[in-house]
C-alpha cells in the first residue's frame, strides 16, 4: 500500500493549490482525481472563464505563479510597471450584487484600509484551464503525485491514519483532504453533516447557436416578468434562471427542446435554439459542513460549502480555504504546530463561507421576479450607483473586507498583508514565494532581530527602511499573509515572541 503525508481527492484549483501549499513545506502528496482526460470544454474558453479577484490573485502572486498565471490566460504582465509609486488606482472591474455593477471609478480608495499598490491585481478573468495548467506544473515541480481516472469509493480512519479507496488500490496518508467538489465522496464517506438551504430556481447555461437573436435582448443581463436570461461571453452563450423551486431532474442533460421552453418562457419569446453544443443546469442551492474537520480527514473548496454561482464567489473561496489551510497542516504533518492550530482553520474560515452563503441567497431573493422584487431592485441599484455602495460591493467580492478574528482589537491584525515595499526594492510578495512566515522590521535599530533567531526556520526575517510603512515599526505575516501581529515604531518584543509561538509553535533553543 502506497502511503502519504497527505491525499487529496480533487485536481481542480483547490485541490491542486492545496497539493502545491503541501509540497512547497516539504509533504508527501497525492492527489487522486475521478476524471481521466483533461481538455474538458467546460473549463476552456469561453465555457470556463471565471473571474479571479484580489485574494485569489495574492496568493498566486506570493507563491511566485502569478506571472506563469498572466501568461496562460494572455494578459501581458506588466502589473510591476503600474505599481511602482504609492498611488492606488481603481480596479478594473468591481464585481457585481445580482447582476447590478457598481462603476470602478465611484470605488472609494481611501476608505479600504492598508492598501498599498501591489503586482497582484484587484480582478483578473482566467480560464479553469489555465488556471489548473498553472497549477498542475508546480505540483509537479514540487514532487506532488497526481493519479486521474481514480474514483474514490471507500474511506476509513483511525487514530494514525486515513486508508482511501480508489479503484482497485488503497492508499494510506495521514490526512485527507476532499476538494472533490460540491457531490464531494469524501464528505459523505467521513460523515459530515451538511446543511443549508433548498433551491429557488434551476439555472442553465448552454452553448447553443440561435436561429433568431436579435429577439433577445441586447444587453448582457436581462429581466423580464418571468425570469431572467444572461448573453455571455460567445455568441450563443446564453444563461437562465427560472424559478421553478428547483424541479428540474439534474441527473438529465437539457436537451435542446427544454432549453428552448425554458428560454422562450424566461425571455417572452419564441426565439428559436436551432442546436445546442453543450448545456448543464445548476441550482442556488446553499449548503455548508458544519465543520471542516472530521478526525484526520478535512474539506475545502465546493466540498465544504455550495451555492449558486451569482457573484463569483466559489472559487475564489475555495482558493482562500486551500491558502488557509495549507500551511497549518504542513506545520501539523512536520510536528511543529503549536495545539490547536489546525482546528484554527475551521475557526477562521467556516464563517467566511457561511457569509458567502448569504451573499448569494441576498442576490437571488433579489432577481425572484415579482413587482416587489423589482422595487427593491430599483432601490439597491441607486444605493451601488453611490460611492459608499460601490465601495462596499467590491469590498464584499474581492475579499479586501475579511478579517479574520485572531483576538485582537488592532485593525490590522487578522487582515491581508499589505504589500510592503523596502528601499531597496524587495517586496513582500516576493519574501513569501518559500512558504514560510515573514517578519518585517523597519525599526533602525533592528530591534526584533534577537527575538526571531529562535523560528528562523520557520519565519524568514527582513529589515530595512520601507517606502511607505503605514505607521507601523514592525509586522508578523503567516505563511497565507495574514498578519499576525503588527507593532509601532517602537515594538514590544515580548507581545512579538508571544504571537510568534503562538502562531509557529515554540522556537528552538
């Protein structure tokens, strides 16, 4: 029997930005994989674009694969020519609330905290191809095993181990982790307890080619009385929503005659769908784990928690579960986790997905079609139209509002590092590509130099002066850029080493 630091079930981007958080420390990692074949035209142009927003596009930035990412999906990177000064620009796209987009220009810049200009950009739009091509090569880089065609189908756990089932093999690890999508084997085969809401409405999108568009209407998202029907990216992309309850069979391709129904009722038209090339259905459906650890075996990504696609929300979450968890449980396999850590990731992340949660149940409620709906819809779109709702809508879409509750009052503690500049040129993002934590002293007299000697396997430290400090002396980043501790310009070097252990586990003597 094969055996592993770690086996994760799913290679899409969760699953293989976990792989490669756990191969970067230094684990073993299997990554096990139900579909054979890659090149799926569901995770191609124009079918699997998706919009990354500002965590997501951090994380690949820290991990050194932004560039590599820029590349693969034809943008040319030049983001480090735009961020040279200290000016912030506005993003270029902001998201949206229920099809309504607040303008990037109303963004309010001064009113998002500790922001400093970055080569991450605030939104990009990538392919999940691309996405997993990225990926994929720095798993292998890394030493990560990745088997496809392996269907997992059995799952058991003691105390020491976890022995997984696919196929006609098992293999034994430590750890396992479901990113195994939102039917997650994992999840049902360790027990978890999932829970939530039931659908409003079954939502489609398709490939099609239209006899007769010009029936449709002209604008990208579309109301009517009876629904509501999206024109995409490619000529004939066409996505509905149809408030049935959720009735429709899903367990069934749509076939061309129902979508046309569907699109002739949604549209008030007899537009016509002369072929359709690909077509699936989806529900907003919202349900979460209740926790994302049971024993040795833990979830992430649509695994964990499932809604309806309405903002954009679910890869970029899952993307933030993986940063989030990967180092603790690297930590966790290498004997250096202080106690407790671990269960940290269910504690800081499980209300990050509950709260997306919402956020797509808010936007649904508000495109049910009914004349109450459309006045509240009328009010909302006046209040995104406003610098204050703009602000607050990109705040929710791109992340830049989590904070995570590390026990702190301080507004920075719990928050994405600021991307910090040195004198010298050297970035933060670019001290964290390795994994490790990050201490940065900008105090003259490098008065946090002693405190760290003890973690200097863990936590890489960095002192200089810095263009633009925001006020602070010093700053302690864990490996996912969250800031664990910050200090004035005078430090406590006692408050320092007490986040240190805390956060890294006890330093070496």
């Amino acid at each position: 029997m094969d055996e592993f630091d770690v086996v994760v079930v799913g290679a899409g981007p969760v699953g293989l930005f976990l792989a490669c958080e756990l191969g970067l420390a230094g684990c073993a990692v299997l990554v096990l994989e139900r579909e054979a074949e890659l090149g799926s035209p569901w995770r191609v142009e124009p079918l699997g674009m998706r919009g990354l927003f500002a965590t997501s596009a951090e994380a690949f930035y820290r991990r050194g694969m932004l560039g590599a990412l820029l590349k693969a999906t034809g943008v040319p990177d030049d983001s480090g020519e735009n961020s040279e000064g200290d000016g912030l620009s506005a993003p270029p796209m902001a998201g949206h609330f229920a099809g309504m987009e607040p303008d990037p220009a109303d963004i309010d810049l001064a009113a998002l905290p500790f922001r400093l200009p970055s080569p991450a950009p605030d939104a990009m739009v990538a392919s999940l191809d691309a996405v997993e091509t990225v990926l994929s090569q720095r798993a292998a880089e890394l030493g990560v095993q990745i088997r496809r065609g392996a269907s997992v189908s059995a799952l058991t756990q003691d105390e020491n181990g976890v022995v997984v089932r696919a196929g006609d093999h098992e293999y034994a690890a430590r750890w396992v982790v479901g990113c195994d999508g939102g039917r997650s084997a994992v999840r049902k085969l360790a027990g978890f307890d999932f829970v939530g809401t039931e659908p409003q409405f079954t939502g489609y999108i398709a490939l099609t080619t239209i006899a007769d568009p010009e029936k449709l209407g002209s604008g990208m998202i579309n109301r009517t009385q009876t629904g509501t029907y999206v024109r995409m990216f490619a000529d004939g992309q066409i996505g509905m929503m149809d408030f049935d309850g959720g009735a429709f069979d899903r367990t069934q391709p749509p076939t061309r005659e129902h979508l046309q129904a569907v699109l002739r009722r949604v549209s008030g038209t007899d537009v016509t769908l002369t072929e359709v090339q690909l077509a699936s259905s989806f529900t907003d459906r919202a349900k979460q784990a209740t926790t994302y650890r049971q024993g040795r075996v833990l979830l992430a990504g649509d695994a964990a928690h499932i809604h309806s696609p309405l903002g954009g929300q679910g890869l970029n979450t899952g993307l933030g579960d993986a940063m989030n968890l990967g180092w603790k449980l690297a930590a966790t396999v290498h004997g250096t986790a202080p106690d407790g850590l671990l269960d940290t990731y269910t504690g800081e992340r499980h209300p990050i997905g509950a709260r997306v949660l919402d956020w797509s149940r808010a936007q649904v409620e508000v495109m049910r079609p009914s004349p109450h709906t459309r006045a509240v819809q009328a009010v909302i779109r006046d209040l995104i139209a406003t610098r204050d709702g703009a602000t607050y809508v990109f705040q929710k879409v791109s992340g830049s509002s989590i904070r995570y509750d590390l026990g702190s009052e301080h507004p920075l503690i719990g928050c994405s590092a600021p991307d910090f500049r040195l004198v010298d040129g050297t970035r933060l993002g670019d001290l964290m590509r390795d994994g490790h934590g990050v201490t940065l002293d900008f105090t003259t007299d490098r008065c946090l130099r002693g405190s760290v000697t003890g973690w200097a396997d863990r936590i890489r430290y960095v002192a200089g002066p810095v263009r633009n400090g925001l006020g602070f002396g010093a700053v302690l980043i864990r490996p996912d850029g969250i800031v664990a501790w910050a200090g004035d310009r005078a430090p406590d070097r006692a408050a320092f080493e007490r986040a240190a252990g805390h956060w890294f586990g006890s330093p070496e003597v």
